[in-house]
C-alpha cells in the first residue's frame, strides 16, 4: 500500500497489526496496532515514539471503517517527524 509517497509494507495482519515504512527504499517508521492503541515508531520499532492514540475500535486489527483514517494519521506524524509537511 502506498500513502503520500510511503510504501506501507503489512508484516502481520493481527495481534498486532504492524507495518513497516519506507521512503525512496529506506525503512522511515513502525506502525503497530495492539490493544486498541496505535503507535508509530520512526526510524524503527522501539526508536522514538513519534504517534500514540487509544482512539481505535480495533484491538489487534483494524476495522475496516477505520484503518485508512489511521494509517493516514500515522503517515501525517511520519511527515512531521521529517519535516515533510
């Protein structure tokens, strides 16, 4: 999936549902949703938590109404974590 130029590759579709992020082939961010909250790490899992939200429906996966809302919230604090706003 891309958004805004950001390859979101899926690398587990629940109990978390995860994602690595790239741009121009280089790993930029984490994205995870586990227990309802949404948490994106740049430039990997466990670097510095750019993105938290308990907000989501979901516990460990999306619901389908709710997934490119987040996933865009997501890569919105990626481009601000970058400067690319």
């Amino acid at each position: 999936m891309i958004i805004d130029g950001y390859v979101l590759v899926q690398t587990c579709k629940e109990s978390p549902e995860q994602y690595i992020v790239y741009k121009d082939g280089e790993q930029v961010a984490y994205i995870r949703l586990r227990h309802g909250c949404l948490r994106v790490d740049a430039p990997i899992c466990g670097a510095k938590e750019i993105f938290y939200t308990e907000a989501c429906k979901g516990d460990g996966r999306f619901d389908d109404d709710e997934r490119m809302i987040f996933l865009q919230q997501a890569i919105d604090a990626i481009k601000k974590h970058y400067n690319e706003v």
